[in-house]
C-alpha cells in the first residue's frame, strides 16, 4: 500500500485523513504536536498514541525525509546539502547564516527548463517537478539539521523556477505557514521567479500571502532575452504591467534581482534602464555581483565596479537598493551556482516557450 507523506498535507486533511482511518479528531492535533512541537517524527516514540493508532499510523503515513547525500561547508559558514530524492534523483538546499538571521534555500525542481544563461542549474534541464513533501521535507530536514527553531527565512531560490511547479509550492508554501505546522510568517518566505506572467498572475490570485523575487539581470529587452530566453516570451513591457498588478493585492514590495555582469549589464545605459523599469513599481534593487561558472566567458565584477554601479544607482534610483554579498562560493553554494550532480531521470523536453541553451 502507498503511503501517504506526513509533509505533503495540510493540518485540515490530516485530520480528515485520520478520521476516515477510525481515528479521534484529536489525534491530528496530537500528531502534528509531536512532530512540530516536540520534534519527534517516529509514531512509535509517541507515548501519549495508543498501541493500536501507531500501528494505523504506521500503516497509512509515512515522515521520511529526503537523505543528506553530501555536506559541504563554506569558509564563510554557508552550509549546501545535496539532497538523495526516493527516485535516486538530487537537489541540493543552502543554509546561509548572515547576522541575527539564517536563510534557507530550497530547491522546488529537480533541474530547470528555464536556460538561464548565468545559472548552473538550466544546464541539467527539467528533469521532474518536486512533490509537496519533498519541498516541505527540506524545511523540516533543514530544521533537523540546525536545531528547531533556528531559520528564520526561507527562500524558494534553490534548484528550479518555483512558478513552474505553482500548485506544489503554493501547497507546501501554505504548509509552511500554517501555525500548526512549520509556523512561518509570509513576510519570511520568498519566492524567486525568472518571469512566469501566468505564474505570478495565479499567486497573487489565491491570496497566498508571500514576497516575491523576480530576477532582473537587465531592463532592456535585447540583452535581457539574451541571457533569459523567458523574456522572449514575456518582454518587460509584459512584466512591468503583470508585478504592478501583483504589488497591488501584496503587502509586499517586489524584490528585483540584478546579477551584476563586467561589460555586459554595468553602464550607464543599463542603470538608466533599471531605474525607468523599476521605478513606478513598488520594490527595491538586490544587486549580486555575478559569480564564475564553467564554460562562462564572463568575469567577476570588481570592488571598484560593484561601488561605482551602487554609487550611480543611489543617485539614479527611485526605490531602495542593497548589495548582497554572495555566500558560499567555494562550494558553488552561491547564485546561479546550484547543480545536483548524479541524476537518475533525463531531461523532460521543452514546454511553454522555454528553450534549453
Ligand atoms: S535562474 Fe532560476 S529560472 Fe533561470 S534557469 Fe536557473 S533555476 Fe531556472
């Protein structure tokens, strides 16, 4: 018999799953008690379950959690898990330590079909979307891995473009937030898009509550659609209209991400650009000094480059602008930089437009 994922359900049909099974109604709240609470996610540890519901629960649920294949350890404290997936498939989570906080990235596909130019993951192509449990089970794993209560951000910035596998991540998203389970509140959970209108349309419609992260890299059309063939498809003046929309129904500002890239996206034609897109839209600029990846003629930005484009922006720009300083780069942990090696699936073809380098 398949079991069903303990990570993969809400509080609600946990419940009415049990029920249907014999159960009391408070055997879920006795559940979700133990495992959220107490952290403890073996049934048969759970003294206050009577023998005969530990044998149901044995029977019907399951709370693996994907496997830690590998850990690599950053100089500066970041943390990549390569993750072993049921079907010998991999994906890899980051845990970035910065201050007061610690940020989780997690993966939301096995690969991507997007062929982001600067991404290491567009390389592996979409090989399957992840299940609700496998995008829940990294947070708990996550959890596991750092003591409870520790992470204090999530970002859906791993493997993968969250809007392409929208049902699983709004599901797992609403998991995460629901005070029963994981507890995280919306202004802690950011989900980063490379442009999917029909995505972004269909979050800001159920009314999940969330921050949303669309990477920029360019605000002129022809270079953005060379290093993003999504912008063939959806140009700016398609994503402009579609993130003033969104911004109208979040409490949110959007975050756009601009890769910073020497002698391609860094003159002052681009920052006039960045500022006349970002402007009359609710936001703030995260510049990302762009990190070397294999078969990549591109060079990393210098201090001097970074500080001149921050010194202009300031002065250009309308809306806030932050530089964030790239973690874990000596273990490809950083940007653009995540590829689970070793995978089991091919490549699915193509869908919507989406062309693979
Ligand atoms: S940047 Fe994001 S959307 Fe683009 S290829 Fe990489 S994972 Fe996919």
């Amino acid at each position: 018999m398949q079991k069903t994922s303990i990570w993969s359900l809400l509080p609600s049909e946990l419940e009415e799953a049990l029920i249907e099974l014999g159960e009391k109604r408070f055997r879920a709240k006795q559940l979700l008690n133990w495992i959220f609470q107490q952290n403890i996610i073996d049934f048969t540890q759970m003294s206050n379950i009577s023998k005969s519901s530990i044998q149901t629960l044995n029977m019907h649920f399951t709370t693996e959690l994907p496997l830690v294949d590998k850990i690599s350890q950053s100089d500066d404290g970041t943390s990549k898990y390569l993750l072993k997936l049921k079907d010998d498939n991999y994906i890899e989570m980051v845990l970035i330590p910065a201050d007061e906080k610690l940020t989780l990235c997690i993966s939301s596909q096995v690969g991507c079909m997007r062929g982001c130019r600067f991404c290491s993951t567009s390389k592996l192509g979409l090989l399957r979307n992840l299940t609700v449990d496998e995008i829940t089970g990294q947070v708990y794993l996550a959890r596991q891995l750092t003591g409870s209560f520790r992470i204090t951000n999530i970002v859906f910035m791993g493997m993968g473009e969250p809007l392409d596998n929208l049902e699983n991540v709004i599901k797992a998203i609403r998991i995460i937030q629901s005070d029963k389970c994981f507890a995280f509140s919306p202004r802690r959970i950011t989900v980063s898009t490379c442009g999917i209108i029909p995505g972004i349309k269909q979050l800001s419609e159920t009314g999940l509550k969330v921050k949303l992260a669309v990477s920029l890299n360019s605000a002129i059309d022809e270079k953005r659609s060379e290093i993003m063939p999504i912008n063939v498809k959806y140009p700016l003046s398609v994503l402009k209209p579609a993130l003033q929309k969104f911004t109208k129904t979040s409490p949110f500002r959007i975050t756009f991400e601009y890769v910073l890239i020497p002698g391609f996206n860094m003159d002052i034609k681009d920052q006039k650009a960045l500022r006349k897109f970002t402007g009359d839209i609710s936001s703030k600029i995260n510049l990302i000094p762009w990190n070397p990846i294999p078969g990549l003629e591109w060079k990393k930005s210098s201090e001097k480059e970074v500080n001149n484009f921050m010194k202009m922006m300031y002065k250009l720009s309308a809306v806030p602008i932050t530089l964030r300083n790239s973690r874990g780069q000596d273990i490809n942990a950083a940007c653009g930089m995540l590829a689970g090696k070793k995978q089991k699936s091919p490549p699915l073809p193509p869908i919507d437009g989406a062309d693979y380098l």
